[in-house]
C-alpha cells in the first residue's frame, strides 16, 4: 500500500540534500567546535556558515544574532524566561489564546512566579487584532509574544502592526515563526521583531535543532549556563551536524520556497475547492485571506475526528486532529476553543499540512477514499455519542 504523509506541520522529511550536509559530521569531522586545533576550527566554520544562513533565511542584520537551541520549544521557553529574568523576575507579558503550548506552559508558569499575564482571543478565523494587542499593553509590559503563523489552522497574525506598536511602546517583541519559515517572507528588521523562534525539523531539516533570533542590544539573560557556548548565552557543545543539517535546510527554504510555497498553496486550495464539493456539511477553519500556503483545517460536522484519522491512516493517508506536540491528550483543541467555533466543528475538524513530496496524485487518493471514510464515521456518530453518556 502506498503511504502518503499530509502531516507536514508536525514534522517534515529531511531532503537529500540535507542528508548529505549533515553525514560527513557524524563521521569523519567530529571535531568539537571550540577547540582550536585543525579538527575544531573545520566544525566551527561549518556552525558560523550554518548560522549565516539562517540570519540570511529571517532577514537579520548579522550572523551573531542568530543562537542555536535545541528546537523551537527551547527558543520559545528562553526568549520568555530570558526577558522576565532580566527584569528580576517582574514584569507583565501580552501573548495570544492560540500560542504553540511552549509559549502558553511556559507563561502558566511565569504566572505561578508572580508574573502577570494577558491572553489576547482570536476572531473566529484564528485572527488577533494588532488593536487588542496595543490595548492589553501596560506601563510594566516587558514583552509581547505573538506567533507569526498558527500550527493549527494556519492563520498568519499581523505581525508587522505588532511589531509596530511594540516598538512604538519600546517594548521587546517575540514571534514564534515555526510554522512560518520556508512558507511566508520572514524578514525579522522589516517586522521590527526582538526575538524569533525557529527550528529545523519544520523546514525539512533535522530533529533536536533550533535557534533563537537576539536582536543586538535585547537584554536576555542565559537559559543554560556551563562552558560559555554561543557568546556565553547558551551553554553546551554545540550539536554540528544538526546544526551544519538545519543550515543546509536554511539555505533551500531561502533559495526555494518563494515558489514552493505557490505550488503547495495551489495543492491545498484544489484539495479544499474538491473536499467541498464532494462531501456535504464541511467547514474551512481559519482565516482564507491570511494562511500558511500548506495548511487546512477541515470540520467535517456530525464525525469524530479521530475516528475519521485512524480510518484514514488505515487506507495510507497520514493527516492529524491538531497540534503533535498535545498528541494523546483527550482535550480538543485549544486553539478552535479559543476561536469560538461550535463544539461540532471542534470534535470533527482534521488538519491536513502539504509540504515537500506532495503531489496532485495524493490529492486524488486522498479524494478516492475521504467521502466513503466520513460517511461512515458519520453513521457512527450516534453510537460514539451513546457510549459517553
């Protein structure tokens, strides 16, 4: 049976060429990057051209504003507790309802510190107004984290009038851009962003590998501490070969995904434009005019979603109920929650992300056997509902 991955936003593919980026590093140039013989400066070149491409891929002024992570997760959890930090552990934060739960946990638990914070709702598109950013904003507001791009429905925020008020304000601007990098233009000084989260395995790169943007001047304190790494920020022997990998991956999503993003934008309006028409009382959640070229959130009302999932992943078809990060857990989203849609479209929605390797043929597979799948998980429907009462 062939297989087809429509799952993208949860993780991607590595492409050869990232592979192939990425070997020599785990053989032969194992050197450690900060030694200063031939083997540790060979690796140290290859972080610091890594590390220009990914200032090249946001748009930054220079490479040294760019400090490597462990994947978006970390960068997100650092550029928050690394702000409040540096403020002594004061201060008041404007983030939205519909953040990656790196973003959320980690606010929940500045709360539990003693550290105020506002939770901005969406529209029902998945939208925040700039607006209601500016108005949450107080005189001890030391930062507002505001994602660029939403992992769920695909819905890119307004970004650039954030970063606006922010810096009308004088306040520090945070944007998770996971999702975003290789879909949309990041340009990080056009933005007026502080801080950028990003991470490699999202744009066809590798697992375990990230980074966080600091603009020059921020004031950010070390999340890890030990040897000094990456300008005595961000302490521990530098991952090379998912770093050197996720610099590769940097390089192709710059050079490459402008017209990516076309021919995937095109893919996932023909798969949405034919699910409509084709099974009746199907939903698009978020906002049309401003999405993710790959992302479609679907509420197939009178289904369960899971149920439609598993049966879909029993005929080769890889999609997801929401964010992977929240995979196993029994809640709905909190994302569609946060924007207000009805508890149907909520228990039924699935979210289908196209990236690399996906082709029109999957589209007609997916065609082949989606309406059957939903009218059978819809007369299932009853008994599903009995069996919780």
């Amino acid at each position: 049976m062939k297989t087809i991955y429509m799952d993208h936003n949860a993780t991607t593919p590595m492409r050869p060429e990232v592979v192939s980026a990425m070997q020599p590093y785990l053989g032969e140039k194992f050197g450690n990057p900060n030694s200063i013989h031939r083997y540790g400066r060979e690796t140290r070149i290859a972080i610091e051209n890594a590390r220009d491409n990914a200032a090249a891929l946001i748009g930054a002024a220079e490479g040294d504003e760019i400090f490597f992570t462990s994947g978006g997760t970390e960068s997100d959890n650092w550029a928050l507790r690394g702000v409040i930090s540096a403020a002594r552990g004061r201060g008041h934060i404007v983030t939205t309802a519909i953040e990656h739960e790196a973003v959320l946990a980690t606010c929940q638990t500045l709360e539990a510190e003693g550290v105020e914070v506002t939770y901005v709702k969406p529209n029902r598109q998945g939208r925040v107004s700039a607006e209601d950013v500016a108005t949450a904003i107080r005189p001890d507001t030391k930062i507002v984290s505001v994602m660029w791009g939403n992992n769920e429905v695909g819905t890119v925020q307004p970004v650039h009038e954030i970063g606006a008020i922010c810096r009308e304000h004088g306040i520090l601007f945070h944007t998770d851009a996971v999702q975003a990098l290789g879909k949309v233009e990041v340009d990080v000084e056009r933005a007026g962003v502080s801080l950028l989260s990003a991470t490699g395995h999202k744009i066809n790169g590798p697992k375990g590998t990230g980074f966080l943007y600091v603009k020059k001047g921020t004031e950010l304190d070390p999340f890890i501490t030990g040897g000094g790494q990456e300008q005595k920020l961000r302490s521990g022997t530098e991952n090379v070969a998912g770093i050197v990998a996720m610099g590769e991956a940097c390089r192709l999503a710059k050079t490459e995904g402008p017209q990516s993003a076309k021919n995937i934008a095109a893919m996932r309006d023909r798969l949405e434009n034919e699910i409509c028409e084709h099974v009746p009382d199907v939903l698009v959640n978020g906002d049309t005019a401003h999405r993710l070229p790959g992302t479609s959130n679907l509420g197939f009302i009178g289904a369960e979603g899971e149920t439609l999932l598993i049966r879909l992943d029993l005929e080769g078809i890889a999609v997801s109920t929401g964010a992977a990060c929240s995979s196993g857990s029994p809640e709905p989203s909190h994302v569609l929650l946060a924007m207000d849609l009805p508890q149907e479209t909520v228990q039924g929605s699935l979210r289908f992300s196209l990236g690399y390797g996906n082709s029109d043929a999957d589209i007609d597979r997916l065609l082949e056997v989606l309406p059957e799948a939903v009218g059978k998980v819809r007369e299932m429907a009853p008994r599903l509902k009995s069996t919780k009462t």
